[in-house]
C-alpha cells in the first residue's frame, strides 16, 4: 500500500548525540496530511528525542527537513508553529488557575488597540475552536484545574488546532486517562484526521494503536527499525520489532 500523494514533511537521517549517547541514529520518517502515524517503541528508543527536533525543541547533529518539499530548519517552537507543527506534550503545559478560554489562547492572546487583551474575541474564538472539534466544555469561564483528564487534553489539542497546524504531535495523548476519556481522546484524534491534519502519535499502548493508526513506525536504539501499514502488520510483529526479534520482512 502506498500514498497517492506527496508528504507535507519529509525527515531523512535524523541523528543525534547527548554526550556520548546517541539517541538518534539516522531516521527517516514521512508524514502526510490526514493521516495518524503513530511511533512506537520502548523506553530510550528515541521517541521523544525525535519529537523534540520535529517540534524545535532540539536540532538535529546530521540530517535534514522538508516541508512541502523545501529544506528547512526548525529553530525552535515557535518557528515550528509557524510551519504547521503544533506538539501536546504529555504535561499538556495548562495553566490550571486560568480559564479554559485563557488556556486555549496561552501566549496569542488576541488584543484590542494593541495592547489590551480582547476577552470577548478571546472567549468568541474557544467557542468556535471547541464547536469545531465537537468537544463539549461546560463553561468557557472554569478554570482548567477543575476539569477532568479528558476535558483537559481536548483544551490542549484544541490550543493546538487554533495555531492552523497541519500536524499535530501527541505525547502519549491517553497515558492518564480512564477507558471513558481515553475513548472520547482517540474520537476526537480520528476527527482532527477527517479534517484534513495529520496527526503524530507517540503511544505504548498497541491496542489503541491499532485501533486509529493508518502508519506505524518502529524505533529501537535511536534508529528506525520499521515501517508498516496498520492494515498490514500485526500487534504481534510490531512487538517483535520493538524488542529486536527479528520478523524475516523487510523495512
């Protein structure tokens, strides 16, 4: 099975040392719009190395970048959004004594004459994001510490959507969530990819994997050890490749 149409971004031989211990070596990846690639593997396997540099975090030692096929270097986040790469990071990085409206508008706030910040735009604007996602928050006003895990990722990846990024990165999106939450998480991730935007997955739990993703890519020891169609592989093989059983099929 393949593509029929061209990546939005293109990695080929990521590499990367801290010190003496590489914890990238030489990866390629490929992400296209509306689809959800999930990366998988086991603790030091790269994972979150990868996304960091994906995401401006970190820069890579070797190896390159293309978005829409132009070479290009990721500074830093804010560059990274700029380029259509908004990241959830597991923390989700909320301000739980602030607002659902305030969380979802942290660090763009919109501003009347320049200087003060426009709460009705601001609240107008978290309505219209969460009416897009089909994510039901009781009140705009409540503060985030209040909300449950669930309601709580939806508001981190609706502050993602209203950044317009074509990809957006989740670290372990349902790590603390219930079956219930965790549910309503992995509707909303099929609904960003129903939309149009790809969507990044890193996730240890392979039941969920294999419920959403359309790609898996495999990491072990920095280096990336296979890439499979979800139609086309099994959890089964998968773990195989996670653990350096070696399965007798090709990358």
């Amino acid at each position: 099975m393949s593509s029929s149409h061209e990546p939005f971004l293109v990695a080929r031989g990521l590499s990367k040392n801290f010190a003496n211990v590489s914890a990238l070596q030489g990866v390629d990846l490929d992400i296209f719009d509306d689809e959800i690639l999930a990366v998988v593997g086991d603790n030091g396997a790269g994972k979150s190395t990868l996304i960091k540099i994906l995401s401006g975090a970190h820069q890579p030692d070797h190896g390159e970048i293309r978005i829409d096929g132009k070479i290009t270097r990721i500074t830093d986040p804010l560059r990274a959004r700029a380029l259509g790469i908004s990241t959830v990071y597991q923390n989700l990085a909320l301000v739980d004594l602030r607002d659902v409206a305030a969380n979802l508008y942290l660090g763009c706030e919109p501003v009347r004459w320049g200087w003060f910040i426009d709460r009705q735009a601001m609240l107008d604007g978290a309505r219209k994001v969460l009416a897009d996602l089909k994510v039901h928050i009781p009140s705009l006003t409540a503060e985030v510490g209040q909300l449950s895990g669930g309601q709580r990722q939806s508001i981190a990846i609706g502050r993602a959507t209203s950044h317009r990024g074509r990809v957006i990165i989740m670290d372990e999106p349902t790590a603390a969530l219930g079956v219930k939450e965790s549910q309503k998480v992995l509707d909303l991730i099929i609904r960003l990819k129903e939309a149009g935007t790809a969507v990044l997955i890193i996730s240890h739990n392979m039941r969920q994997v294999f419920t959403i993703a359309d790609r898996i890519v495999v990491l072990r020891h920095g280096r990336n050890v296979g890439t499979r169609w979800r139609s086309e592989t099994t959890p089964d093989e998968i773990v195989k490749l996670i653990v350096g059983i070696e399965t007798g099929q090709g990358v």
